[in-house]
C-alpha cells in the first residue's frame, strides 16, 4: 500500500517546512486583492505562516508578504490576522 504525500509549505516567519493545513494561507488573487484563507482553497497566489504568534510578528518586521507577493500589503490584512492571533492564544 503506498503512503499518502503529505504537502509541505515553507512559513515566512520561522522558514519551517510544516504540513499546510498546520499553516495559515495569504493570498493575493488576480485583482491584486490580498486576504486570508482559511479553507485554503482560494484561488491565486498563496503566502504560508504559522499558527504562533512570533512567526507573525517576524514575518511583519522583516516584511516577508511583501517580498512573498511582491506589492505593499495593506495594514488591514496585519490588522486581521494579528486579531487572528489573538483568538488563537
């Protein structure tokens, strides 16, 4: 019987590779719109960070959903996800 591959996903604060559904997906879509997906089935381009609340404010500081999507990310979609964080702790 053959094992199922697990995908693995990269997180932009820690730089682990972790099973995606242990992340937290960003994504940006065709109309430049920047959101989170939490089903993980959105289409577009997907940003990947972990559920903790150091890799968040990492990936903030160094600017790495800048970098990852290659335009400025609004201050709504920290503002979302660090209250995400937040309901998590």
């Amino acid at each position: 019987m053959k094992t199922k591959k697990i995908p693995l996903r990269k997180c932009l604060g820690c730089n682990e590779m972790l099973p995606k559904k242990q992340l937290i997906r960003v994504v940006k879509n065709n109309q430049d719109e920047i959101d989170i997906d939490f089903k993980g089935k959105a289409h577009g381009r997907g940003a990947y960070i972990c559920n903790q609340k150091s890799c968040f404010e990492k990936a903030y500081k160094t600017k790495a959903f800048n970098r990852a999507f290659q335009c400025e990310v609004p201050k709504d979609v920290y503002e979302r996800l660090s209250k995400e964080f937040e309901n998590i702790e």
